[in-house]
C-alpha cells in the first residue's frame, strides 16, 4: 500500500503546487516543462506498474498465460481467432524473452506511453489530468484489465482522429484495438457523439435511443455479454453510486464552464460529450459490472474535461477563489477516493516487490 500512496502525494502535491497554466503563457520553455513534468509523472506510474511482483489476481493470471505461451505456436493462437491481436503479441514477446518482468514492462510502457501522448496533446495541466487519470480508476484497472487497457490504449490515439474527421485512420485505430479486446468496439460510435453540438434536436433524440435501451437492457446485456463471453448474468454490484455522483458533479461544472470552455477551445465539445457518454453508462453500471468495460474508454475524456475546468484561470478574484477551492476538493476527494477502492481491491494490494 505504502508505494501507492508515496506516488499519490507526489501527484498531488505536483497538481496543487502548479505553474501558471500552459494555454496563458505559451512559451517554449514553459511547454517543455509542462513535457517534462508530464513525462516524470508517467515514469513514477510505469514503475509502480512494473516493480508489482504479479502474484495475485487478475494481474497473475496475465503472467502465467505469458508462460504458457511459450509451449504454444503462432499458429495455435491465429486459429483461436479471438483477440488475436493481444495473444499473438504476448506470444512475440515471449519468443524475445520468457521473463514476467520483461513482460509487464514492454506492456506498462505501452500504456504509459499511450498516456504521455495523449495527455501532452490534450490536457491544459499535465499535473492535474496525470493525477486524475491515476485516481479515477484508469491506472487500477490496468492491473486487472491488460487486454482492455492496452486496447483502450491504442484508441487514444483516435481521439484525433474524431478531431480532425478522419473516419478511415479511426476506423484503423480501433480496429487493431479490437484485435487486443473486443470491447474496442464500444468506441465506435465516440466518431459521432463526440462532434454532436449541444442543440436540443441533437440531444432529445440520443436520449429517447438511450431510453429504449434501458427498457431492453436485459435482452441486450445478454447478448453484450455472450459476445465479450461473459458468462454470468446480470450481477448486483451494490457500489458505484459514490462515483456516479463524481461523474454528475463533473458534468454539471462542465456546463456551468461550457462557454468558456469552447471559447479557449472549440475541441472541449469532444471531450465534454464524451464525459457525458460516461455518466449513461455509468448509470448501467449500478446494474451490472460489466458496464465498466465500455465506459473506461470514454473516461479518458473525462479525465482531460475536469483538467480544463480547473486549468480556466478567472480573472475576477471571487471566481479565481472558487476555481482553486475546486482544484483543492477535487484533488481531496479523489485522493480519498483512490485510497478506499486501492483497499478493497486484490490485484492491486498488497504491494508486493518484483524482488521481494
């Protein structure tokens, strides 16, 4: 546990002690040190990913399928036809080198790599987005989660993509995606929700869709949950209110800023549509697990909206008061958060040593 929350406070501190925000002054001096603030950061992450001896959990089921790969042929895995993209890989790599640690820290680099990118391109603060990104969830998953979060890592790269409106470079990106982790496929229709502008014709519609669905969601899961070969039914979880209520605080400051927002960036439309897609899902979530699995693609976007909204420096004195009083609640709250759930949750503690 100690690692965790070592990296927590570095995090949290880096976010609370800012420099001035990188969209006032924009200086090449001041973007490198935003870049290289982003990439220490990053660092602190890949090796609290990779120093993880993997012997519990989702994360050391990971490591014994890396093993067993090195009895199985290229061929085995093409014939398997299912996420070939991911087991192919692992088998490369075991080919390379049949070490564990290896293994994890090509992997972890990836993500980590992924990340840096993607944060660098679209984040106002590194420092608050990279310290979201590591409470939200995003980083515990990746212990239980390789196949998915390499995946979702992949399609950040779409983000772009939907940006620029280039349709066959997104499709392509999530393509290979999919051949990592099905549910790549949930993505798909980001190349449209993202772009849709806050205009109620646009929006009555996507509501009315999305509740029908609700009225046949126990048909509907069942045939999600067969196709991602899932083969429980719908579960009670008893949890995810507590962060349903985050995700609605968050949309709620994004509409309060929204015009400030599309002023300093016409872009931030994506990612507040995105961050909207999450609070939907996340709704399913209080039903069924499983609904995590599409919503973690679109919370990247939620992650990049948040640090916009705290990166909005105010003129007036009451208002910049109330954006650090959000800045300080924010880091607090998701700090808290981060410690309950790395608590409860097996594939992350306990912290044991590679070496240990």
């Amino acid at each position: 546990m100690l690692p965790y929350v070592i990296v927590l406070v570095i995090l949290a501190v880096s976010a609370l002690f800012s420099i001035r925000e990188v969209k006032e002054i924009d200086t090449g001096i001041q973007r490198k040190k935003q870049a290289f603030l982003l990439i220490f950061s990053c660092s602190l992450l890949y090796l609290l990913m990779i120093l993880k001896a993997p012997l519990a959990g989702d994360y050391s089921r990971y490591a014994d399928n890396f093993l067993n790969s090195a009895g199985k042929s290229f061929r085995f895995y093409l014939e398997r036809k299912k996420e070939v993209g991911f087991y192919m890989f692992t088998k490369l790599l075991s080919e390379i080198s049949l070490s564990t640690f290896f293994y994890f820290a090509v992997t972890s680099a990836i993500v980590c790599i992924c990340l840096f990118f993607f944060l660098n391109r679209y984040a106002y603060n590194k420092k608050y987005a990279v310290y979201f990104y590591y409470t939200i969830g995003l980083f515990a998953f990746s212990f239980a989660g390789l196949r998915q979060t390499l995946a979702m890592s992949l399609c950040l790269f779409a983000y772009e993509a939907i940006r620029k409106r280039k349709p066959v470079r997104f499709l392509l990106l999530v393509g290979i995606a999919f051949l990592f982790h099905k549910s790549a496929a949930f993505f798909l229709p980001a190349y449209f929700l993202g772009r849709i502008p806050w205009k109620a014709k646009y929006h009555i519609p996507i509501l009315l869709v999305y509740g029908i669905t609700g009225i046949s969601f126990g048909r509907l899961y069942g045939v999600i949950a067969s196709w991602l070969d899932y083969d429980y039914g719908i579960e009670s979880t008893g949890n995810g209110s507590i962060f349903l209520i985050i995700l609605i605080i968050i949309g709620f400051l994004g509409i309060i800023y929204r015009k400030e927002l599309m002023a300093l960036d016409k872009d931030s439309l994506l990612f507040l549509n995105m961050h909207f897609v999450v609070i939907l899902l996340w709704l399913f979530r209080l039903f069924t697990r499983t609904a995590e699995r599409p919503a973690f693609y679109y919370l990247y976007g939620s992650i990049i909206l948040l640090d916009r909204i705290l990166s909005l420096k105010q003129q007036e004195s009451e208002k910049e008061k109330t954006r650090k009083f959000l800045l300080l609640f924010s880091v607090a709250l998701f700090g808290v958060f981060f410690l309950y759930r790395t608590l409860r949750d097996g594939n992350l503690t306990p912290y044991v040593w590679i070496l240990g």
